[in-house]
C-alpha cells in the first residue's frame, strides 16, 4: 500500500466499495435544483414577514391595559415565526450544497438571509399583501382561523367584555351578531363609541369591547373593525 499513489488508492477504494460515479447531467440538475430550494425559501420566507410584521402592527395591543402580558401571549403570532424560522433553516442547509455554499460561515449565511427577506418582507407588507391574504383567507378557510388567528380567540371571551362576530341584523339600538363558535347575540349599541371604519351593515365583522349581560344580551362599550386597529379615523358616539 505504501508503493500506491493517491490516484491508484482512490481506484482501488471505488473498486473495492463499488461506487458508481454520478453523471455530469445529474450532477448539473441538483446543482439547479439546490438554487431553486434556496430561491423559494427566501421567498416564501419574504412572504412570511409581510405576514409577521401584519399581524404585529394590527394586533390589537389597546387592550394591554385590560389583559396585560396574557395579551402577548396570546396574540403573537407564533405560527408565522416558527414558519420563518423552519424556512431559514432550509433555506441555509440547501445553500451549503450549492457551489457558494462552502465559502461563508453560519452566521453570515444566516444574517443575509434574514436581512434580505426582512427588507423584501416589509416591501410585501407596505403593498399590502398580508392584508390581502388575511382577508382572503381568515372567513373561507377553517384550517386557517384555527392555526393563525389567535385574535379570534382573545374576541371570543363575553364575560371578559370582548366579543366579536359577523352582523345578521340592525335596528335603531340594537344589533344582532353571530359570533365565531357560532351563537347569537344581541348588542345594545345606545351610547356606544364607534372608533375606525365601521359602518354597522348586515353582513359585516366586528369587535365589540362591553359587557355581558346575559347569555344572549351583551352592552357595548365601543364598536371597532375586525380589520386593521381601528383607531385614529373617527369617532362616533351613537346616541339614542
């Protein structure tokens, strides 16, 4: 063995373990393929910002004062996080494959990575696309309510003074809501205040901070939108 030079041990080894050289045509796919991972990860991963930073600037955080750190708990949006996080590290594992991939450490591969997708992602969020999917997904699918709007849940406690729902019907002083787990509820809105874009019409979402009165009667402290914070466009005071 010691006569052997280095090209007669490598033969001698690809002989011996039976190694079938790779094509150069296979060889050339994964390489694409590899670039293509890369690629999507950041993307999608762009994409999950805009959702992370949508759900951070409309969470409803004036009520802190009422729930306090419970609101944190509950309102972050965990399942976008993780997201980010899982494609980050796919995103990093499939780039040490590619050809680049040998020639920067860990935590410069991971801060570029976060860097850029932090910039694409506020980019995605300024046009408005985690607002687009929030309402295009959060009434026609379940799969999504159930995993992402933790929102929904915190305006799902009545005898916490917080309840949400869509209208079904309108009179002078009071309104009539479906909430989410898909109970009846009637509103006493006399002398509640209105804060953002509601317009109080049948078919609409909202988010009603009161008390409850009943198992059906709640009172209405203040009427907001579903979407967005609702504070800062107008003030209204229903008085009857």
């Amino acid at each position: 063995m010691g006569n052997k030079n280095i090209s007669q041990i490598a033969m001698d080894r690809i002989k011996e373990d039976r190694i079938v050289p790779i094509s150069r045509n296979i060889f050339s796919i994964k390489r694409v393929l590899f670039w293509v991972v890369v690629a999507t990860s950041f993307i999608v991963g762009a994409f999950i910002f805009s959702f992370v930073l949508y759900a951070l600037f409309n969470n409803d955080w004036y009520l802190y004062d009422r729930l306090g750190l419970s609101l944190v708990f509950r309102t972050l949006p965990y399942f976008w996080i993780l997201s980010l996080a899982i494609f980050t590290i796919l995103g990093e594992f499939y780039y040490r494959k590619t050809l680049l991939g040998h020639r920067r450490g860990l935590v410069v591969i991971v801060s570029i990575y976060l860097v850029s997708t932090t910039l694409f992602g506020s980019i995605f969020y300024a046009i408005g696309f985690g607002d687009l999917v929030e309402r295009s997904l959060s009434d026609v699918s379940p799969m999504y309510r159930s995993i992402v709007l933790n929102h929904r849940e915190v305006w799902s406690h009545p005898e916490e003074g917080l309840l949400s729902g869509r209208i079904i019907f309108i009179n002078e002083n009071e309104i009539q809501i479906v909430d989410s787990n898909g109970y009846f509820w009637i509103i006493n809105r006399e002398g509640t205040l209105i804060r953002g874009n509601v317009e109080i019409e049948i078919g609409d979402r909202i988010k009603i901070i009161g008390s409850k009165v009943n198992d059906n009667l709640f009172r209405a402290e203040e009427i907001r939108p579903w979407f967005g914070r609702g504070i800062n466009n107008r003030n209204v005071v229903i008085m009857h």
